[in-house]
C-alpha cells in the first residue's frame, strides 16, 4: 500500500526551505541580511515561541495538575541556572546552546519522519546528531564573520560588551560539525541499507538536509536558522502536539482532518500556551526595551533568541520525560 505524502508536516515546510533558499539566492546577500529579524519576530506570537511555551499544558494534560506543577517547577530551575550562565559565562553559554540545538532538531526531525529510527542500539542518536548537525554547521561554516557578529549581539544584550567571537573559531567549529553530521548520515545509510524502510527514510532526509543546506548557504544565517525553526522544526512540532491538545484535528495516522479543523487546533495549542507566553513575552519585552539602545526591532529578534538559550534545555529535557515527540501508534492519552 502506498504511503499517502504528508503534505501539511513535511511538503509545504520542505516548499517554504525551497523557496526561502531560491529567494535569497536571487535577492542577493543584502536581502536576507535586512530581512534577518522577520522569522523570529513571527515565532514570538506564531508556532516558534508557543510550540515550547505549551508544555505546561501538556504536562498537565498527560501526568495531571500536581506532577505537572513538579516537573516544571525543575524545569525552570534548569532555566535559571542556564541564565546565570548566559550572564556570567555567555561565550560558554552560547556555544553549549548550539550543541543543545544540534541534539533537539535532530531528534525532533528523526521522530518526526514514518517510520522514525529505532530508538534501541544508538541509532536515533546517530539519526540526530545527522540531522541537527547537518542544519546548524553549515552557516557556522559558510557565513563566519555574519554568525560571529550575532553572537557578539547577544552576549551584548546579555552580560554587556566584550572581546569578539573569533571568526576562524566560528568557521572551524561549524566545519567540524558538518565533518560529523555527514559521518553520521553515512552512517545511518550504512546500517540502513537492508531495509526498504530505511532506505526511503535516508533519501528523505537527504532531501530535507539539502534544502536546509541550499538555504544555510544563500541566507544571513540568523534569516536562515530562523525561517527553519520556525517553518520546519516549530511547525513539525505543533503534530504531537495537537495529539495531545486538539486530538480531534488529526486523524488516527497524524494528517490534518480538514484545513478548517487544523486551524482551531492551532489555535488551540496557541490558547494552551498563554499561561506561559504572557510572562516570557513581558520579559523579553523588558530586556529589549531596557538593553537595547534606540529599541531597534532587530533587537528584539535577538533578545528572543537569548530567551531561547535560557529555555531551550528545560524545554527538551521535559520532552524527553515525558516522550512528547516519540512515536505512538495509538495516540498520546491524557491522564486520568
């Protein structure tokens, strides 16, 4: 039986990567450079930002009010430890968000494809670190001096000025990473070879790696880490999410019932966050507004990429708890 293509989780984000990447190329290097803050300032109100802000509701949802009031209460004394660190260390800090985000969109893209890795024998790390990697090494690489720049604006807004990030570091560690991303693909394809499944999850991959790639090498690397969080990562992730939250707007193999109905899920998920959206959006609001000078919009955009290295660990270790984004082939129950 042929599998049906999963048009709303994987075709019309593959299509945005495309057409984002296909735009900068035509544009130029200036076009993406303006354009930078665009798809951050979106994933404050839209998918990027809610889709992790909707934990609470998750967690409450699946292991009830009192566990969920437990497990967040930890989760956000991570955060808070990942502030200090970001105040007093911001270099450090920086570079351990980049290898977190290695791991959470790589883990997040492999168990999201059908069928995902298994996740016995290491290899959904392998299928991770490929995946991840593959995605954040390339404007490490091809775009130093602009991807030094942005870090240096963050550990302003952070911790005040300081030394610069050293461009031939940036370059160096984002070779590294794509050096180790392409080792652990081969890798994957190797222990994959036997199986059709396998095989047809490579060649995917290998599409979504190369059009995530295209885009990496055409953009700034803040418009292009941005349009693939928010569009690929953020937006993929609103699926298991609406397992749990909107369950009536999927049907039982993970497809949208109708647009109309994935509309209200979304909105749904968006509603679920607000306990947690409210207050971060009066603190990065506050930051941007007493830490930037002349409150340029761009600011902003970085002010919301710092929240995302504060809340980011806490954000994966409780998808990992709780196993948000595994395969579950009767669905994610509530608890009762």
């Amino acid at each position: 039986m042929t599998r049906r293509p999963d048009v709303a989780f994987r075709l019309i984000p593959l299509a945005i990567l495309v057409m984002a990447g296909g735009t900068a190329a035509w544009a130029g290097p200036a076009w993406s450079t303006r354009h930078a803050a665009v798809p951050w300032l979106v994933a404050l109100a839209l998918v990027g930002l809610p889709h992790g802000a909707a934990d609470l509701a998750v967690l409450a949802r699946l292991r009830g009010p009192r566990a969920a009031r437990r497990l967040f209460a930890a989760a956000t004394l991570l955060s808070c430890a990942v502030l200090l660190a970001l105040v007093l260390a911001p270099r450090m800090a920086l570079a351990a968000f980049v290898a977190v985000s290695v791991w959470h969109f790589g883990v997040a893209h492999a168990r999201g494809q059908s069928p995902p890795p298994a996740a016995a024998g290491g290899a959904l790390a392998v299928a991770a670190v490929a995946r991840g990697a593959g995605v954040l090494g390339m404007p490490l690489a091809v775009w130093p001096a602009e991807t030094a720049a942005v870090a240096d604006r963050v550990v302003a807004l952070a911790a005040g000025p300081g030394p610069p990030v050293a461009q031939a570091l940036v370059r160096t560690w984002g070779l590294a990473i794509l050096a180790v991303a392409v080792a652990a693909l081969a890798r994957e394809a190797w222990a994959a070879r036997r199986s059709p499944a396998g095989r047809g999850r490579t060649a995917a991959t290998g599409v979504d790696l190369l059009a995530s790639g295209l885009l990496s090498i055409a953009a700034h690397p803040l418009f292009s880490v941005g349009v693939y969080f928010l569009c690929w990562h953020a937006w993929r992730e609103m699926r298991p999410l609406l397992r749990v939250l909107a369950p009536r707007s999927l049907t039982p193999d993970g497809r949208p019932v109708g647009l109309t109905s994935l509309i209200r899920g979304i909105a749904a998920v968006h509603r679920a966050a607000l306990p947690l959206l409210i207050p971060t959006w009066a603190a990065v609001a506050a930051v941007w507004w007493f830490k930037s000078p002349g409150h340029a919009i761009d600011d902003l955009a970085l002010v919301s990429l710092a929240a995302y290295v504060v809340v980011t660990p806490a954000h994966e270790a409780l998808l990992d708890l709780i196993g948000l984004d595994r395969p579950h082939p009767h669905g994610l129950e509530p608890s009762r």
